[in-house]
C-alpha cells in the first residue's frame, strides 16, 4: 500500500491478501515474517482469509507466489476472463527477473529467507506497479 499511495494512486487501486487453503484463516502473518517486515516500516497486521470465487470476478488482477497456487486459483476461474487475471508475482519481477520463476516459502527456513522473499516482493510491487501504470494509462 505504501507504494501505491507513494504515487498517488490509493483512490485507484484495492489491494487485499488471500491464501489458497484455509489451514491459518483468521490468524496473523507468521510471527517471523511480521518482524522482518516491521523492520521495513511494514505493518502486517490483517488476518488470513480464503481466498474465494467472487475475489475472481471483484478484481482485476489475481497474484500467486508459486506454480501449485497458480495451478489451484487457474481451476477456480469461471471463464478465460477470469483466468486471464491470474499470474504469477514474479512474472512482475524486474531486478531478479530470470534468478527466480516463483516466490519461495520463507517457513521452513532461516531469517535470511523472509529477506528474500521481502526483496522479491518488494521487486514484484515495483513491475506490477508499472505493469498497471501502463496498461491504464496512470501516470
């Protein structure tokens, strides 16, 4: 949200947060990742929530961090519009763009993993960012 109001443009663009499976619905980030993020002047602090079929046809882009969760929300869509919408966030990537093809899953791992997965991210909002700028035509 930072980088989105950072350029003007909270009037114009949602964003929400939404897993796949609903194993941690109603509870916070992961603690580690919520630190790490803090340290970045983030504020993890919304509860998880499933991802549902209406989130498909409410919004105008569907991001997921790796292939099985693109496999999982792809079977979700309802038509090619739908599906349409559904990318990867590192198909966003601009400074790792060939070093990595999904996000990694910082949770099994050490500190330096949430890093990564903040940069990646970090990295991905700033294409996306640009991505939407152009084919909106926003400045």
């Amino acid at each position: 949200m930072d980088l989105i109001k950072k350029n003007g443009l909270q009037d114009l663009i949602e964003v929400d947060s939404a897993g796949t499976s609903g194993w941690h619905e109603g509870e916070l980030p992961d603690e580690r990742m919520r630190l790490h993020g803090e340290k970045r002047g983030y504020d993890f602090c919304s509860r998880s929530r499933k991802l549902t079929k209406q989130d498909l046809s409410a919004f105008d882009y569907i991001l997921v961090m790796d292939e099985n969760n693109y496999k999982t929300v792809r079977s979700m869509a309802s038509d090619k519009e739908e599906a349409k919408k559904i990318h990867l966030m590192t198909d966003y990537l601009v400074q790792y763009r060939k070093l990595f093809d999904q996000i990694p899953d910082p949770y099994y791992g050490d500190a330096s993993g949430f890093e990564l997965v903040l940069d990646l991210l970090e990295d991905a909002c700033e294409g996306l960012l640009l991505a939407i700028k152009k084919a909106h035509q926003l400045s």
